[in-house]
C-alpha cells in the first residue's frame, strides 16, 4: 500500500508539472485542472464542487468550459467531473466515451 501511495504522488507531482509549464492554460484552467486531479478514481464529482474547490463559487459554466480544453484528458480525469444534479454533462471527447471510462473506472476497482 505504501509504494502505491508514493507512486501515486510521483505521478501527481508529474501531472502538476505539466499542467504548471503549460504556457496556453490560464491560471483559472491551471487550477481547475489541479482540483480536477483531486477526484479518486471510480468517484465523480460536480462543476459546482470544483468551482468551490478553487475559491470560485459561482463558475461552474467556466469550469466546465476549462475542462472541455483539457489538454491532458488522459492524465486530469475531466470525465469525473459532472453536473450538480447527477446528469453525466458534457465530454470533450463525447457522452458515450465519458460513461465508457466511468464504468472502467468501476470495474476496475471491483476488481482490487
């Protein structure tokens, strides 16, 4: 459990860096994408909680809007990320493959 852990972090402190020395990202969608990175896997969260997550109460639609230019969509998991009323939102990528990666996601830690 330990080295998983500190695996965890190494990676963690990859990703930071990589959304850190992005030179396109704003500082709003670099710390959307940060708090983005805080969600478990196998777990969603709302716009909402990420707009209070980052001090900004009432930019869930900007939120939304940061994760939809995601240029790491593979590495900060925006498909965690969903409506406040438990509807699936949007996906880059689109609905069917954002459910596609959530219920990976699952089966995956059915399988641990």
């Amino acid at each position: 459990m330990k080295n998983s852990r500190k695996k965890y972090l190494i990676n963690d402190k990859i990703v930071r860096k990589l959304i850190r020395g992005n030179k396109t990202l704003s500082s709003f969608a670099k710390s959307v994408l940060k708090a983005t990175c805080l969600i478990p896997m196998g777990q969603t969260r709302s716009y909402k909680w990420i707009a209070k997550r980052i001090g900004k109460p009432n930019a869930a639609r900007a939120v939304g809007n940061a994760l939809n230019k995601n240029p790491f969509p593979l590495i900060v998991p925006c498909h965690r990320v969903i409506k406040d009323d438990g509807s699936i939102g949007g996906f880059s990528k689109g609905v069917k493959y954002k459910r596609f990666l959530l219920n990976i996601e699952k089966d995956i830690l059915k399988t641990k």
